[in-house]
C-alpha cells in the first residue's frame, strides 16, 4: 500500500488511524533557512504538534526516526519529548558524509577564516513509544536495560512468583516487618531457593537488574513443576507470557556493523531535493526497526527517498509533502521504483 497525500503534515496526519503505524521516518525541516520552507516560527512548538501526532499514530513500542544537524535545536527538541511525549530516547545516530565538501576541506577561502570544524554529518535521532508506565516505575537497571520499559509487566510477574516460591519456603520471617519488608524478604528467599535448585532459573527472577532474562520454555516449565507454581493465583501458561514478550519487545533486527556511524554508498547529486537523504541508509534503518509488510510513515517526504526505500523493502508507505513540485518528483520516483520492483 502506497498512500501519497499532498498538504501540510499538521492537518494531513490527523487522517492517520490511532496506533497504525509501525515506524515514522522522517526528514523535518531544520529551521537553518535552507530554503522557503526551512524558516518556521515557534519551532519547537510547531515541532511538537508533529511529534505528538507521530506518538498518536504509532503503535506500542514503534520507533520514530527524525533527521536534524542544528544541534542546539535537535537538543531542545530532544528535551521537548523527554518532558511532553511518551518516546524514550533510543540513539543519536551519525551520518558521516565521507569526502563530502572536500574541496573546502582542502582550499577554506583563507586560512584564519576557519573558527570551527566542517560540518560533514547529520544526525539521525531514535526514540522508541513506551508502554504506559513511567520511567519512576523502573529502577534504574530496568529503565537502562528495557529502554522503553516494556517488559515490566513481565518482570513484576516473575517478581510475584519469586514471592509466591519465598512465601511457601520460609518460615524464618519475621513477622512484625511492615508488609513492604515482608515482601522483599519472600522475594529474597524466594530468589535463594530457585538459585538452589539451580542457576539456571536464576535470571528470570533477577527483576529489578539488567541481567534480568526471559526464560526458555523447558525451565520455565520445570520451574512450575518443581515449586507448584500453578497454585499461585496469578500463574500464566509460558505461551501466553511468550505472547506478550514478543509484543513488547520493539522492533530492532540487528545487522553488521551495527555501530551508529553510518556511511552511505550513493552518490547524491541534489537534483531532487537539496536535503536528499541516501537510500542505502534508509533502506537500513527501515529494514532494522521493521519487518516485511509493516507501515512507514514519512510526514515530510520531499523528493520521496523514504517511500522509495519502502517499496525496495516491501514496506507499506504514507507520505505526506507541502511542497507541489516535491510532491510530484516524489509521487514520479516511487511510481518508477515500484515500476523496477515489478519487473525483476
Ligand atoms: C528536509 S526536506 C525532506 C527531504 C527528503 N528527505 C528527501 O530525501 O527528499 C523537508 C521537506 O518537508 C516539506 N515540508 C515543510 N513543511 C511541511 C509541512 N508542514 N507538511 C508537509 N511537508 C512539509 C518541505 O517542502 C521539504 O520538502
């Protein structure tokens, strides 16, 4: 599914279905006055209507990847998201453009003019959609470990069957503790007598550190045979709590060299648009943070790279474009693009 929309992303977005797309990516304007469309009052504000429809419009644990090289504004916008959405910061990603301006590299006009470095990146930004909770929810292993605190459910299930295993083998607690320490100790020994049976049930029920693990489903299931889990009122079979892991976890099919500097192979000769961004990279992007099939949206497509991208990695694409005479070299490239993709 191809669906181009001509108009301004602000009105246009709001056509998208809640929870309805698995990955936005997309190229704003930096407000550095590139060009007509690049100058924009109010940025961060106009910045944040976007952002949050980008947040309305993904489903749980989608990812948002936006463009930006004005680091004092990328930064107040990244601080805009941490107080005002529900995105968890992933990573700053670099695009090294490699020789890229290498004749003012080689030849600045005169030697005591250079008071800074040449700029020859851009940055990519990730933010993952959270899950409901907040980051005073998770101790700080989890909020490091699970990045968008996905899998706390899962971590407090197994924290009330360590609870459920202590509370059955102990009789040493002390019974005037307050509830809370009460708790904490069937939780500790409830962790001592999984570890005695053996360390490999140890990591389920590490709840609150990034050693925390999934179990498989052979000690899962010896697990609830050897301490009865099944009489503990709250039990859940493994193919439902295997269920909501794979649900949880976000999107992220690691590649090769899966570093965050990025280099491209493309030769970009600007014709299209001034700002176009080259396909190998968001061919990669879009092939790590979603699968065959999913959704992309780009809700400032320019020349179209996004949706090209797309069709070249059997991606479903929304792309939305102001500009009429971008919209069209957009509409013309994907058009041929998926022209190619027929014929091979
Ligand atoms: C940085 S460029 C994107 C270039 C694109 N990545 C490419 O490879 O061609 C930003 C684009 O956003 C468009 N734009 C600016 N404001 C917009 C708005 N409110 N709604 C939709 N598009 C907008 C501009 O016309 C411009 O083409």
């Amino acid at each position: 599914m191809i669906d181009l929309r001509k108009g301004d992303c602000l009105e246009l977005m709001k056509d998208v279905p809640d929870s309805s797309v698995d990955l936005v990516l997309t190229d704003p304007p930096y407000n550095i006055g590139k060009d007509k469309w690049d100058k924009i009052p109010n940025y961060i504000e106009w910045c944040g209507e976007w952002l949050k429809e980008c947040q309305r419009i993904l489903k749980l644990s989608g990812t948002l990847y936006f463009w930006h090289n004005d680091i004092e504004q990328s930064s107040e916008l990244v601080v805009w998201i941490k107080n005002n959405t529900d995105f968890v910061f992933n990573s700053m990603n670099v695009w090294d453009k490699g020789d890229f301006r290498a004749l003012s590299w080689k030849n600045p006009s005169c030697e005591s003019d250079l008071r800074t470095w040449f700029n020859t990146c851009e940055y990519c930004y990730c933010f993952v959609k959270k899950q409901g909770l907040s980051a005073n929810d998770c101790n700080k292993a989890v909020r490091r470990y699970d990045v968008n605190y996905n899998l706390i459910n899962l971590r407090n299930y197994f924290k009330s069957i360590a609870e459920f295993i202590g509370a059955k083998n102990t009789k040493q607690i002390n019974e005037k503790a307050n509830t809370r320490k009460f708790e904490h100790a069937f939780y500790v020994f409830g962790r001592k007598a999984v570890i005695e049976k053996s360390g490999k049930y140890d990591h389920p029920t590490r709840v609150g550190s990034c050693q925390w693990e999934f179990p498989n489903r052979e000690n899962y299931n010896e697990l609830t045979e050897l301490f009865n889990l099944r009489d503990f009122e709250g039990f859940r079979e493994y193919d439902d709590l295997l269920n909501e892991y794979n649900k949880s976890r976000y999107i992220h099919n690691v590649d090769k060299e899966h570093n965050n500097v990025w280099k491209s192979n493309k030769k970009n000769n600007g014709k299209q648009h001034s700002c176009k961004k080259p396909s190998d990279i968001l061919e990669r992007i879009i092939k790590v943070s979603s699968d065959y099939g999913d959704t992309v949206l780009d809700c400032f497509m320019g020349s179209g790279s996004t949706g090209v991208a797309c069709i070249n990695t059997g991606r479903n694409f929304i792309g939305i474009e102001l500009d009429e005479t971008y919209f069209d070299i957009a509409q013309k490239r994907i058009a041929d693009a998926e022209k190619a993709r027929e014929e091979q």
